[in-house]
C-alpha cells in the first residue's frame, strides 16, 4: 500500500469513533467525512450520500442500520449553539459514498482505491478462514469414519466390500438415492478420491453428525449384524437430510468446492516460503 493510502487509512481511523456500550461498534460521521474526501458543502455531500444509500438499498441491505440520521451540534455565537444535519455511518456505508461520490475529486479516487483493497484483503481473508474450516470438519470427519469403522468391525461387518456398502448406504440416504459413484460422476471427481475431499463445509459436517449418531446408537443399543447396522445408519442419515431440507439445503445439488489436499499443499508451500524468509531476515541481521 502506497503512502497516499496509508494516508486515507490513517485519516478514516483518526475520525472513527466506538460506541460506548458492550458491543463497541464502530462508526463515522458523516460531517467529518465529507471534508476528507474532498466536499465542501453539505448540500453536494448529501448528493453522494443519497446515490449510496440507494446502493445500499439495491444490494439488499438494511439502508437505515448503515446510515443512521443523526445530527450534531455547532456553534453559532459565543455560546449559542444549533442542530444541524448529520449520519453515523458503518465502514460499509463510507466505502458506498467513496463509490458513489465525484470521480473528479482527486480523493474520492483515493478512497475508491483504497476501499477496493481492502475489500479485496477482506475477501482473501474470509476465503482462507473457510478453507480453515473445512479442513478442521474433514479431519473431524476422518477422526469418525475412523471410529466407526472399528464399531461396525466388532460387531458383524468383516469384510472391506461390507463396510464400503454400509457407507454408500450412508451416502444414498443422506443425498436422496444418489449413490458415491453417481456423485462423483456429476461432480467430475476421480473415482480414486473422496468425495470429502470437494465437499462444503455443511455437507463434511453433516457427514460427521449422522455418522457420530449411527456410532452412539450402534454402542448405545447394541445393535448386531450387518442388516441392523446398515438400517440404523440410513436411519441417522435420513434425519439429517431432512434437517438439510428443513434449511432449504439440498445436499446433492451442492457444487463441489476446491479439493482440500490442494489447500493442504499450497498452505504447506506457504508455511514453507514464510519460513525461508524469516530465515533469510535473521541471516540479514
């Protein structure tokens, strides 16, 4: 980020203002934004203000949660005071009124700049957080298939074709009928990888929660034999699936994400160019 944008940075931190109540939420006026993104008068600033709200508006937002009306006190005399016009903004709403404000004003252009990188930082952010997630459900996913598979093998399941038929019993159920191999094939995964491998965060942890069910009841109650294990565990993954449509999700019409072994790869890569260069500054020194 170049100095111009550290200055903006700068500028919107020093003008920010927290609410003083448990859930310390920041905010800006409207007031003291207008001068540092180049507008003299308020009647010219509102202008941009009412492009951005019905912005706001368009993309589905709350219009009067980003641009609470408020107004604030000025001095007229000595002492006398007046009320004169003003917003509370979020950082939402200061980033719709840099959008939407004059191209010419040199900056508006900075602010733009600078709000289109940090948009951009904020999406990379959020990418890799859920990345992070589905990688800690699919290890969660191993750590039960890992346990179920030893209860099923105690219990009357003997064979590899017998415990790959229990869980494509799981799978059929949960995804309304659809088999594994079906899955993969409208996914276009190999058939030598796991379906896990591309799945969405809720579908890895609705995996896990039928399976997790099917491993209690199976010990809870006792449950013998290949047949009787096979139903409780349609049974489980019936009931989740019906939670999943509850919620308006439909698991089989999910798309198939990016394959985590390729996330584990490139963040080991990552791991492995920040260690490289924390070395090379320590050798700098």
């Amino acid at each position: 980020m170049d100095n111009a944008l550290i200055q903006i940075q700068n500028n919107l931190e020093s003008i920010k203002r927290v609410t003083q109540d448990k859930d310390l939420m920041e905010f800006w006026s409207a007031r003291d934004l207008m001068p540092m993104l180049g507008y003299v008068t308020w009647r010219q600033f509102t202008e941009a203000i009412e492009r951005a709200k019905e912005a706001c508006k368009t993309s589905g937002q709350v219009v009067e949660y980003h641009f609470a009306g408020a107004s604030k006190k000025v001095l007229t005399g000595s002492t006398a005071t007046r009320a004169i016009e003003d917003y509370f903004l979020t950082r939402y709403a200061c980033y719709l009124i840099a959008q939407n404000g004059d191209p010419r004003k040199p900056q508006i252009a900075l602010a733009q700049t600078y709000f289109a990188s940090q948009t951009r930082k904020q999406e990379l952010l959020e990418q890799r957080e859920y990345e992070s997630k589905r990688l800690e459900a699919r290890a969660k996913l191993k750590d039960t298939e890992s346990k179920i598979e030893s209860t099923v093998y105690q219990r009357g399941i003997r064979l590899q074709v017998e415990f790959a038929t229990f869980k494509n019993k799981h799978i059929e159920a949960l995804y309304g009928g659809v088999s594994a191999s079906q899955l993969k094939k409208v996914r276009n995964i190999p058939s030598g990888r796991s379906l896990a491998d591309f799945d969405t965060h809720v579908e890895l942890k609705a995996k896990d929660f039928a399976l997790a069910m099917t491993d209690h009841n199976i010990k809870d109650k006792n449950i013998r034999g290949k047949e009787a294990m096979n139903n409780e565990v349609i049974k489980n993954s019936k009931a989740t699936r019906q939670t999943l449509l509850s919620r308006g999700i439909r698991p089989e019409n999910l798309k198939p994400e990016e394959d985590l072994k390729q996330i584990e790869s490139r963040r080991k890569k990552e791991e492995k160019q920040l260690g490289k260069k924390k070395q090379d500054n320590l050798l700098k020194e």
